[in-house]
C-alpha cells in the first residue's frame, strides 16, 4: 500500500523536475522560427569562425604555410559534412532531421533554423577535441575551417534563394542547388559541387 502511495508523488516530482526543460524546449522551437533567430545565428556562425581563425594563427604564426593547409583541411572537411548531412540524415526519415528540411523545400525563404547559440557551442567543443590530437593553435585553425565552411553554407544559402545572379557562373552555382528543390535525389552539395562529382549525385540544368 505505501508503495502504491509513493508512484503518484514520484511521478508528480519528475513532472515538476521536467516542466522547466519542456518549456525551455518549447521557447527554443519557437525562437528557432524567428527572423530574428536565422540573422543572429548567421552572424554568430561568422563571428566564431573568424574568433578561431585569429586564435589559431596567432599560435601559429611562425608556421604560415602549415597553418593555411590546415584552415583548408577545416573548410574541405566541412564540405564531406554538409553533403553527408544533406544527402544521408535530411532526405532520409530521421525525426530530427527529416521534418526542418522538408519545411525548407516547402518555403525555401523561411526562417527556420539552428537555435543561434547551437552551432557555435559545438564548434568550441570541437575545437576541445581537437587540442587533445594537435597542437592548440593547429586545432584552433581546423575548427575554424570547419567554421567558416559552416558560416559560408548559411550566407551561401540565403544568397542562393534571395539573389537573381547576374553573373553566368554565380548563375550557374545557384542554378545547382535550385535543381535539388525539384530533384532531391541530387545536387546535395550547397557550397561547392565537388561531392556531388565524385559520388555521382551531380545534375546539370538542362536548357
């Protein structure tokens, strides 16, 4: 009988315990849909990656020409990452992936996005990883290509949806990522072509 007494009020205490995270997670999912979120994560995603950057080459400023091999690495890195994400996590049934980006094909200039502060907290912590193979301002660099491959993605995106490009190859680079809009199973890659050529995803626009 006591133990029968005792479920309602644990059950009660864990409702009371986890009321303050689902309204944290509520207010988060709201905040993710706002202008206001999308501008603020797009230049907290520059401001980071241009932190880590001068970071790192200020440690490695004796070592110019390794130093510029690693920020590439990052940025090469992050162009593997944002193909695989596209490509294998949101166009495939993953509940935390699938349904945002299905929301992006229906309203391309939406605002739904990142929490602001989400990316950058995890570029620190990669960057804390880093420093635990390489040497700090070496990690700094390549957390600050990865950064700035993330940044250019964002700012590349909105250009893509927002701009009537003049320029034939600037025309030419939206153009990919507009045949995705109407041909998911290809053109993954935002910022650069080059995944999609080499794993075959590649579709040209045809006149």
């Amino acid at each position: 009988m006591a133990a029968d007494c005792e479920m309602p009020t644990m059950i009660n205490t864990l409702q009371t315990i986890a009321r303050p995270f689902e309204d944290a997670g509520r207010f988060i999912a709201r905040m993710s849909e706002t202008r206001e979120n999308h501008w603020a994560g797009l230049a907290s995603d520059a401001l980071i990656s241009l932190l880590l950057i001068a970071l790192g080459l200020r440690h490695t400023v004796t070592h110019t020409v390794l130093a510029l091999a690693t920020f590439l690495i990052g940025l090469l890195m992050f162009t593997l990452v944002e193909y695989s994400f596209h490509r294998w996590l949101f166009h495939q049934p993953v509940p935390l992936f699938e349904p945002g980006h299905r929301k992006h094909h229906l309203d391309p200039l939406g605002h739904d996005s990142l929490p602001f502060f989400l990316p950058p907290v995890l570029v620190l912590l990669l960057a804390g990883l880093f420093t635990l193979v390489l040497p700090n301002g070496f990690a700094l660099l390549l957390a600050g290509g990865i950064a700035a491959g993330y940044a250019a993605y964002g700012l590349s995106h909105v250009a893509i949806h927002a701009t009537r490009f003049r320029h034939p190859l600037a025309r030419r680079w939206a153009a990919s990522h507009h045949v995705h809009h109407f041909h998911p199973d290809c053109n993954f890659g935002v910022t650069t072509p080059l995944w999609d050529i080499l794993l075959g995803t590649r579709r040209i626009r045809t006149p």
